[in-house]
C-alpha cells in the first residue's frame, strides 16, 4: 500500500457528497434544512475564530475579509470580493467555489443548498451584533463567479 502524505479531497467528490447530503437532509427536514444550515456556520466559527484573529477585529467587513482569504487557503473558492452596495447591503462574489455545481442542482430542484461561505459569513456578522438576509437567489454567471447580495440589519 502506497501513503500520500498530502491528501486532498477532490472538489468535484466534495461538491458531490454536499449535494447528496443537502438533498436527503431537504428530503427529511424541508425548509428547516436552513436551521441547520445557520447552526453548522455558527459551530465553525467557533472552530476557526483563533485561527483567523476572529476576535482581535474590530470592524465586521475585515472579519469578513479575513474569513474570505481563509477559506480562500483551504481551497473553497479560488477568489472572493465582499463589497457594500450600500449602507445596508452587501455583495458576495465567489469565484469558482467547489459547491456551485451542487448548490446549483439543488436550487433548481427547489431544494436548499448548503451556503458553506454565507452561513460562516453571517454567523461572523451576528458575533457584531448583525444580522444578514439574502436578496433572491444566488446568481450563477458563466465564468464561474456566484453572485450573492445581502441585506444587513443590527441586532437591538
């Protein structure tokens, strides 16, 4: 038996597995899925906060960036751009992520996909007291970025 040492899982398996266990957890859960969805974002972060200085930042769009370039280095996307639009919307653009084949299907099967990246983002704005809300679906452009806009509220 041979042993690599530098494992890495393929994108397209990944992308594959995350699909088929978005679609069964939709199957059983219907639109609760979105509770599990916001509830595995909050339980990374709190993995990764000291990884990524989570909370020696101050200011929420550099967390933001920050959490960007990290999933940037584990190979979720191979760019980001997080931008406000205005004083209280965002947009996420994402290029070329693992998951947008899987995320896709599972969109136009009218299932809910699993927004790794946005449930990590939002669960990083509630830790400075916002909130964020998605504006429509996330759009697909042919060379690869996905699209997302969101709406921020802050929490009272």
């Amino acid at each position: 038996m041979v042993r690599r040492n530098n494992l890495c899982i393929n994108p397209r398996f990944f992308d594959l597995e995350l699909y088929a266990i978005y679609h069964v957890i939709y199957d059983y859960l219907k639109e609760s899925t979105w509770s599990i969805i916001w509830r595995v974002g909050e339980v990374i972060i709190n993995e990764i906060k000291d990884l990524i200085d989570l909370d020696k930042t101050m200011d929420p769009f550099e967390a933001l960036k920050k959490l960007g370039e990290w999933l940037k280095e584990m190979g979720y996307f191979e760019d980001l751009e997080v931008r406000r639009v205005s004083e209280n919307e965002i947009e996420y653009v994402m290029l070329n992520p693992v998951i947008s084949s899987g995320a896709k299907k599972l969109i136009d099967e009218g299932r809910v996909p699993p927004h790794i990246s946005t449930a990590l983002m939002f669960a990083v704005l509630k830790r400075f007291n916002m909130t964020a809300e998605m504006i429509g679906e996330p759009i697909f452009l042919p060379d690869g970025r996905v699209v997302e806009r969101w709406r921020l509220t802050r929490l009272s």
